[in-house]
C-alpha cells in the first residue's frame, strides 16, 4: 500500500515466475529506492510521498541518479534512525531490483527509455566457501542431540526442542534444502514409505527428494514426538516452535548460529553453508554435476560449478596419477 497504483502492474507481472518472498524483497529494496528520491534529490519537488508518483514520472531519473543511489546505499539511516550499512552484494541486490522495475515498464511501452539499464553493477569479490568438515559435521549433530556446551536458558530450552532441532539439523545437513523449503514443510509432505518429502522451491515449483535412513530416522523421532502435543492436531506445519505455530526461517537461523558457535567458533556457520556442506559432499560422492545441481535446484548448473565444485585437494592427487606418460 506504500507504493503509487502503477506498481501494482509490476509485482503482477512478475507473479508468475517469483515466489512471494522474492516479491516481498522487491518491495523493500524498491521502497528504500523510492524514498531516496524523495527526500535525497530534487527530482520530486512537486510530490508530497511516494503515492503521488505516476509511471511517466520514472522518466525523471538520469544515469547519474542512479550512481548516486549506489553511493548512498553505502551507508544510509532507515526510517528509525537506525544506520544501515550494505556490501557488495547487498548493493548489487537492491540495484538489481530497481534494474528490474524500470525494465519492466520499458518493456510494456510505459516508459520511453531504461537508463537503469545502463547502471554498471558493483564488482563482487569471490568470498571463501565455508562448510563443515566431516569432523564437524559429526561434532555439531552430537552437540545438537546432547546440548553439550549450552548454558542458562539454552540449556532449558534444548530439554523441550532437542529431537525437533536435531530433526531440522539432520534433513538441511542430510538434503541440501533451503531453510525457507525446510519451514514450509507439512507434516503431510512426508512420505516414509519412499524416504521422501515434497518440497516447494523458489519460483513455486514442487518437487519431491529422498534422503537417507540417517535421516528418517530423525524425522520419524520428531514426527512422532509431535504428534503427542494436543495443540497442533490444527497445525499443518511440521516444524513448529514452544508456541506451537510453524517456525520461521529467523528462529532457525539462530538455532544454526547458536549450535555451530559452540562446534566452530571461527567459521561463521547458517543454513545456506549446511547446504553447501551438503552439495560439496554429494559432489565428492557423485562426481557428477548435473546431480548436485538438480538435487539443490539450481536453474544454472554454472551457479552449481561455482560454489560446489571446487577442486580439493585430494581430485588434484588423483588427477596427477591419471595420466601415464609410458602408457601405449
């Protein structure tokens, strides 16, 4: 409701082939946008608020607006004062959504010209891919079942979620699946007949993926744990927090960091690196890119080679033995 009624044009049409969470990401970085036009340069003087924009007003914007939107996105204060700092990648997220917005409306004949096209996106510098060993692997599903190394309130909150948690733990670790598909799991979405669970992906698609026995036995533990609290025979939600609502990525991204810390102090450990755990392991074990690509989701199996398929060690030993000079 922040935004003029043209946008809704925008966020319609890329309904179909987003996900609500991808919208939701949208609207942030384009209200952040907007709101620096407003009150950061002197293209709208005769607007009093965002609501007040018509489409053809989007043909204000010069190349140099937008250079200068990326520098404000440096370091700039939110609406409660708060100081809000951005990366790389943070910057190239946030442009890339405005890029998108002005795109479509270029696209649809709305507008006569698309200089946000023209914004040279900032350089992303390649970051370490961090993951767990397998040594660290075992450690942090130990440390998850036996609460070792919590303290206070942890240590009385772990007695009430310990076989949800090493539930949750055990299928990201075991499947490689996002925390949002791990949230919006049903308890119906479990088929143990086949070892499977179905899964909704970015964009919407369903899929369903196996995982092991390691895992259902995980699973079954908590499912059957579950099902003896009266107050969620209403909840579809197979994950749920001590209110008995289904948790959210948030909650389990703390429960990440607050396990990994105490098992790998210097790495900084989140759901998406238990999934790169997952993808550089079933690399390793399948030598097959294609696999990993479509077991995690990906859409670009260059996104795959990129961040799973780094060479280690021990491929460059066994490489060097491959080729025999002597050999006929």
């Amino acid at each position: 409701m922040d935004f003029p009624d043209f946008a809704l044009d925008f966020f319609t049409g890329i309904e179909n082939n987003t996900s609500t969470l991808t919208r939701l990401n949208y609207a942030y970085d384009l209200r952040i946008f907007f709101n620096w036009a407003l009150t950061q340069t002197n293209l709208f003087r005769d607007k009093n608020e965002l609501m007040d924009l018509e489409v053809k007003d989007l043909e204000r914007f010069r190349t140099t607006h937008f250079e200068r939107y990326m520098s404000y996105l440096t370091s700039y204060l939110d609406s409660d004062g708060n100081v809000v700092t951005n990366g790389e990648r943070g910057k190239a997220r946030k442009i890339a959504s405005v890029r998108s917005f002005f795109k479509y409306y270029f696209r649809h004949e709305m507008i006569s010209v698309d200089l946000a096209s023209k914004i040279q996106m900032p350089k992303i510098h390649e970051k370490p891919i961090i993951r767990l060993e397998d040594n660290e692997v075992v450690k942090f599903l130990n440390m998850v079942n036996s609460g070792y190394g919590l303290e206070g309130h942890q240590k009385g909150f772990h007695k009430h979620t310990k076989v949800r948690d090493v539930a949750i733990m055990t299928l990201l670790l075991g499947t490689g699946i996002r925390v949002s598909e791990c949230v919006g799991l049903n308890v119906n979405d479990v088929d143990f007949s086949l070892n499977a669970i179905k899964i909704t992906r970015k964009g919407g698609n369903q899929v369903i993926l196996y995982f092991s026995d390691e895992v259902k036995i995980a699973l079954f533990d908590w499912i059957e744990q579950r099902s003896l609290n009266e107050n969620l025979k209403n909840e579809s939600a197979l994950f749920v927090s001590l209110q008995n609502k289904r948790i959210s990525t948030r909650a389990v991204e703390k429960l990440v960091k607050k396990y990994a810390e105490i098992v790998t102090p210097l790495k900084h450990i989140t759901p998406h690196k238990l999934r790169s755990t997952y993808g550089t392991k079933l690399y390793h074990a399948t030598q097959d890119i294609y696999v990993v690509a479509d077991v995690l989701g990906h859409k670009d199996v260059n996104t795959t080679k990129k961040h799973y398929a780094a060479i280690s060690d021990d491929i460059r030993r066994n490489a060097s033995k491959a080729v025999s000079l002597y050999d006929n």
